[in-house]
C-alpha cells in the first residue's frame, strides 16, 4: 500500500499548478472516508432524513475488460456463481435498508441509476432481477423515474438492451471514449471502431429515449484533427448527451506505471482540445451543463443531472455505493487494487442480512462541508450558485462563508462577479475550463489532510 496523494492547489493567489487536479464527481472524496467505529444502525441515520425524493443507486463491480486509465471500483470477469452471489447479496441489502427507512407511504424515489463497474455485464436475465430488486424490495418505480444505466459496446446486446428499455430505462451511457482504434489501444481498451457502432446502432433500435456517449481527451498520440473525428462520429448517431472527459493517470492503474511526458505540455494539450471539443458542440446546437457533460438543445429532460450524487436521500447499493444522509456519507471498503477490490467483493457476498444494515465506512457532514457541498456542486454547474437558495437553507451568504475564495476566483478571470448582490455566481468560460483545479481547491483543510493520509490499496 502507498500513501494517497490529494490535491494540494496554491492558496496564495496564484493560479493551482495545474488544472488538471481531481475530478470532483462527489465530496468529500471516498478517499476522506474512514471506518466508522460505532457502525450506526440504518434504521437511526434514515429516522428524520426526508424520504420523498430519495435518488437509488445499484452499483455492479464487474468488467470485461479494465481500461488502463480506470481506477473505479470493478473487478474483470467473474468466476462461476460470483454475479448470482453477487445479488443475493444485493437483495438481502436491499430488504435491510428498505426495512430500515421505514413506512412504504412516505418513501418514494424520484430517480434511479445502475453504475458500476458495467451493469450490462450481467445477463439479461440478470437484469431483469437487478430491475426486481430496485422495484420489489426498494419500491422505486423503474417506469416513473428517470432510470440511467452504464453499458460498454461489447455488453450493449440486443437481449440485454430489450430487458432495460422494457424495465423503463430513459438514459443509456456508453463509455467509447474513442472512435479511434489505436487511441483506444493507447488508452488500453481493447475495442474496435465497428464493434462501437455496431453497439450504437442496437441501442437506437431499442429507443431508449436518451443516448449518452462518453469521449476522452488527452490520450497519447491524440490530436486535435482526430479529436474532431472522434467528436463527429458520435455526433452521427444525434447523442441527445456527450460527456467529454480529460484522461487523467492515476496510481494502480494500468497508465499508472508510464509516463504521459512533461506535465505542463500535457495539460496544455488537454486544456487545447477541451476548448476544440467544446466549441464544436456548442456549434452544433449542443448546450453545455458543466465542464464535461452537454446536451443536446432538444433532448428530453432527465431529472436530475451531473454531480447528482452529491444529493443528500442517496441510497446506494452494492459493494461499491456511497449512501448520502445530511450528517453521514457512508459506504463499504474502497479499494483500486484487483486483489483488494476481489476480497472486498467475496466479503460483500458473505455477510448476512443484519450485517448489512448498518453503516461501515464513511464520513461525518457538519455544517461547514455541507456548505462546501452546496458550493462545489453549484460552481461547477453552468447554472452557477444562486445565492438566495444558499441562505434559503445555510442562513448566510456565499461571500459570508467563502469571501476569500469567491474573490480569488474572480481576480483570476474564472467567476463572472465578485459583487455581493449579484442573482448569481457562476464561473466564466475559461472557469469552467478549469473546474478540476476550482473544486479540489475548495475542499476543507480536514478533508484534504484525511485523502493524503489515505493509504492506496
């Protein structure tokens, strides 16, 4: 094991050292997260939490195949009986957690998602019991919430397809992150071009209402022209989403042992066709929601959208989920490591039912991270942080909380008013450009000590 490495942006007025730093998708950071030695009961943490409009999460920890610049919580391949121990598993969570929000009158979810890892990894007619899970122990309404599931091209099968657009799926991902085959062999993901679309074109014929395509940028030997040939073969199938991700080399990944070359070039390439990338969206009737995601200016609305799990009523399943209540995030054993992660899965699918209702890992909320929260997920939005709802529910203004920050931000060009009385806050283009080194360096101080003292495993 080695010690983690947080992010450690300049807080002297200068710019961060980079503007690749992290990418915020939840804080405080899974890496923040320590053994909780009084393992609350569910039953406890969920008593007074709203339950209205609960978002579900069922994360499945399998892959074909591990990308190099993957460091999620996923294993390759499953042996023999794992993925039906798997949701054995899954159900008997499922039946404690849903006992312990209590009375089904008052629960209600108002979306859900199944992450991963690759859910299509299962079979259909494990997907179809995935779905019986979601709907008959936890009483989410597949067919009435938005419902997003991730897929690969070489899982994205008719029979499979056929299973989730009948359970009510309105959203399908699709990680291709290249049209180009020798990107994706730099990048270590084994695939071809004819296969991708192939996989696109069974998705269409499913007519899931809403396509999302995942692309990356920054892979060695990538350059700007087949960047934009990346771009436009995505832009053939009318993806009524495109998420454009920079690549980042992270430890104990198969990039982590090489060396993309010198820092500083590196992030001006990335930064370069970031800008390219989003240009050419929003010159072909895209609108952009955050740094990575856009949408199609005529694509059905979807709820909820990036940083969703950021919400607080967050109930995640599975070995891998983060469950969100306003005073405690919390989840199971994280680990990137494949040996690490299979014995966190064989655990998972060995533990009884009691043992699954209560929490294990995680993280106390107070008042400050909760507004820390509710600053990060809002900034790193193109709609910005209106500062009426932030007093709404902290009492407070933005700049009361975060006035040096605020202002740090505007002197560098990246928010579009320092004023007080400004409606809203939001970040300038080129502040937006720069989300992955804004959000690490809003942090709070205890949280970025606890990521560098986690140890990597």
């Amino acid at each position: 094991m080695t010690t983690a490495t947080s992010p450690h942006p300049r807080t002297d007025g200068t710019h961060p050292a980079s503007p690749y730093q992290s990418y915020v998708y939840a804080y405080p950071h899974k890496t923040a997260y320590r053994k909780l030695p009084d393992r609350p009961p569910l039953r406890t943490l969920w008593a007074t939490e709203p339950k209205d409009a609960l978002s579900l999460y069922l994360h499945i920890p399998f892959c074909e195949v591990r990308c190099g610049f993957c460091n999620l919580f996923t294993r390759i391949g499953a042996p023999d009986g794992l993925t039906g121990a798997y949701l054995d598993a899954l159900d008997r969570q499922a039946t404690a957690v849903r006992e312990a929000l209590g009375e089904r009158d008052g629960v209600r979810f108002a979306t859900a998602a199944f992450g991963g890892g690759t859910p299509t990894f299962l079979t259909a007619a494990e997907l179809e019991r995935l779905c019986d899970i979601a709907e008959h122990r936890m009483g989410a309404d597949l067919r009435a919430a938005p419902l997003s599931v991730e897929a690969s091209p070489a899982t994205a099968t008719a029979d499979r397809l056929e299973v989730l657009a009948a359970r009510g799926t309105t959203r399908l991902s699709l990680g291709v992150q290249s049209f180009d085959d020798t990107e994706a062999r730099a990048a270590v993901r084994p695939q071809r071009r004819a296969d991708v679309e192939a996989a696109l074109s069974r998705i269409r014929d499913a007519r899931i209402p809403v396509l999302n395509i995942d692309l990356i940028y920054g892979i060695e030997g990538q350059t700007g022209r087949t960047w934009l040939r990346s771009l436009d073969a995505a832009l053939a199938w009318h993806p009524e989403e495109l998420y454009l991700y920079p690549l980042y080399i992270r430890p104990l990944t198969g990039l982590g042992r090489r060396t993309q070359g010198a820092e500083p070039a590196w992030d001006e390439q990335r930064l370069r066709l970031y800008r390219l990338g989003r240009d050419h969206l929003l010159a072909r009737g895209y609108t952009q929601q955050s740094m990575r995601m856009f949408r199609r200016a005529d694509a059905p609305p979807q709820g909820a959208d990036d940083y969703a799990c950021q919400t607080d009523g967050m109930i995640g399943l599975g070995c891998g989920a983060r469950s969100y209540t306003a005073g405690l995030h919390y989840s199971f054993d994280y680990a990137v490591g494949m040996h690490e992660i299979r014995g966190i899965i064989d655990d998972y699918v060995s533990r009884p039912a009691a043992d699954l209702a209560r929490a294990e890992y995680g993280r106390p909320i107070d008042a400050d991270e909760a507004r820390r929260r509710h600053l990060i997920q809002s900034l790193l939005q193109v709609d910005g942080l209106h500062p009426a709802d932030y007093r709404a529910r902290f009492g407070t203004t933005p700049h009361d909380d975060f006035g040096t920050e605020l202002s740090r931000l505007a002197d560098r060009g990246w928010l579009t008013d320092d004023d007080p009385r400004t409606p809203v806050l939001r970040l300038t283009p080129e502040g937006l450009a720069h989300s992955d080194a804004i959000g690490p360096e809003l942090f709070s101080p205890a949280v970025r000590a606890a990521m560098a003292a986690y140890e990597r495993k």
